[in-house]
C-alpha cells in the first residue's frame, strides 16, 4: 500500500499543545503545510467541537489528519498531559468525516521535522561534529518539557518518543545549591519540567526575587521574557539559571542517546529568550561531561527558530509514514 494510500489529501496537521493549537493544510502530497488557524487550547470544550469551528467555513474538507498532541498516546487515544482535551482517534475521525487518520506525540513531529529542516530553519548554538546518519534529538520547553528521538537507518527511521520531562533532577554547583531549597517548594519530586517548561520560569524568577529580597510580583513566562530583554535583574537571572539548566540537560540526555547526529530545542520558551543566551557559557556546560567530554565535544545543538517545524513533521509523517516506522495498523484510525 501506498503513503498516499494511507493520507489521502488534502490531509489536516495539527500541532494541538497545553495552551495552543495550530492548525494546517496539506493540500497534496509531498506538499508543505498551509496555515489555517491558531486557536487557545481552552476556547472549546473538546477537539471534535474546535476542529469542526475551524473546518465548518472550507469548501474543500481535509480527507485524513496526522494530529501531534502534547501528552502520552494510548494506540488511538490520548490525553493532553497540561489541559482537558482528549481524543479518541476513530470517533474524531467520524465527526469530521475523514478517511484515516493518525495521532502522534508532539514531540514524534518534532522529531520527524528533524529530517526535513534545513540550515535556515535553525540557530546553531553548538557547533560540534554532527553525523549525517547520527541519531538525531530534539528537546524542549513549553507549557511543559519534551523530548524525543530520530534514529536513522539508511532510508529508514525510527522515532522514540520519552516522557523525559519526568525525570526528577537536582542541584549541580554551590549557586544552584544555595538556590534549590525555593525551587523545591510546594512539591515532593523536582522534575525537569517543574523548571524547563513556562511555569518552571516562572517557578525560577520567583525563588531567585525571594532570594534577593526583591519585593516585585509573580508574572508569566511572556513577560519575564520582555523583562529580561529590559534589563530586569531578576528577570535577566531567572533567564540565565534557565539556559544553564537547559544547557545542562540537553548534554544530559545527548548522552543518553548519544546523539551524534546534533541535538536541536524547539518549544515556544527558547527562541524569545535567544538574544539572552550565554552561547559560550552553554556551549561549556553542554559538554561539561566528564569523563566523556571528548564524546560530548562531538554534539552539536541548535534552537529551532520556526514556528511550524511540528507542522512541517506532521507533513513528513503525511507524505511518507513507513520512512519513520508510523504505518502501524494498530495507531490508524480505520483498518
């Protein structure tokens, strides 16, 4: 059988996440994803009722959808790990009357993306030695914190998705020490995503003003972006504890799937704190990792500074799902 067999097109991608969804258009096969709507996560109830909002005004209908949603997937099913959609594959596929259909992890497109984003598409932080048929990461913070995996095998692939967010992680240096008690408050296990996600900046711009003694409010992940980007000393320091850890666990878990294909970070939060980022100080921490530092001195990393890379994973996945070991009967919608 076919890829096209699989996604008749136009196909609907969607990158459905804790606070937003993006939605797209391919409108053929091999063709690149068309923006149709951006829309909050929490405007409607259920996917069924803010997918069919956003279809209800086409005049030609999407015939398959390939949906990455940020959560665990159950064969068909899912659930949003940071808001209240759920989704059962076969019964939104009927609602909106497609003809096969396909959820993934958010971070499965991602990582499909890697295999289509080109130099362009990317801020390479760290330039290393990358491999050309190395296995490939990418990881990430946003509402919450991401991870997965593209191993490459000749014209093959093999995506492996991970719930690495979950990892419970500690101190490492007298500063973070002197700081972890506050970062620790109000929950029995630190996780990377207690940190590495929006409310993790908002969790380290807290701790580092009580620290200080600074008497200002709690914001959002946003604002403490603008602030840092003002000059704002507390702002400015939550952003550097940020990419230090950030740098920190990326190396962390290149290492653990020895990623010599390079290590990209894609999420809302890393791009719009760029300008901050210490690349010399990150680049020292990524590979500060003896007794493999001459390993690590081989990765690469990057931050992925389109909007769309899920999108585009999505229409890879669309185009041609044997080439990332998604054409399991047992995950599509309709035999």
């Amino acid at each position: 059988m076919s890829s096209t067999a699989f996604f008749p097109g136009p196909v609907l991608v969607a990158d459905v996440g804790g606070t937003n969804c993006r939605l797209s258009l391919v409108p053929r096969h091999g063709a690149a994803p068309e923006p149709l709507a951006r829309i909050a996560t929490g405007a409607h109830p259920t996917a069924e009722a803010a997918f069919t909002s956003v279809l209800a005004g086409m005049e030609e209908k999407p015939r398959s959808a390939v949906l990455a949603v940020a959560g665990p997937l159950d064969g068909r099913g899912a659930q949003l790990t940071n808001a209240g959609w759920a989704f059962d594959g076969p019964v939104l596929g009927h609602v909106l009357g497609l003809e096969q259909g396909l959820l993934v992890n958010d971070f499965e497109a991602l990582a499909a993306s890697l295999a289509v984003l080109g130099p362009t598409d990317v801020d390479r932080l760290v330039e290393g030695r990358p491999e050309a048929n190395g296995t490939k990461l990418v990881l990430g913070p946003g509402t919450g914190f991401g991870a997965a995996a593209l191993v490459i095998r000749g014209d093959r692939s093999v995506i492996v998705p991970t719930e690495a967010g979950h990892i419970g992680i500690g101190p490492q240096g007298t500063a973070e020490e002197k700081l972890w008690p506050l970062l620790a408050e109000g929950t029995a296990r630190v996780t990377i995503e207690d940190l590495l996600s929006g409310s993790g900046l908002v969790r380290l711009h807290r701790a580092i003003r009580r620290q200080g003694g600074i008497d200002e409010p709690d914001v959002g992940a946003a604002d403490i972006s603008l602030m840092a980007r003002d000059g704002n000393p507390a702002a400015v320091m939550a952003s550097v504890c940020f990419w230090r850890l950030l740098a920190r666990i990326a190396g962390d878990l290149t290492l653990a799937f020895k990623a010599t294909g390079g290590v990209a970070i894609a999420g809302g939060i890393a791009p719009h704190l760029l300008p901050l980022a210490d690349r010399a100080a990150i680049a020292s921490v990524f590979a500060d990792k003896a007794p493999v530092q001459d390993l690590a001195a081989r990765f690469s990393l990057s931050v992925v500074t389109i909007d769309d890379a899920a999108q585009r994973g999505l229409a890879a996945i669309a185009a041609d799902p044997a080439r990332f070991g998604l054409d399991d009967p047992a995950r599509l919608w309709f035999a």
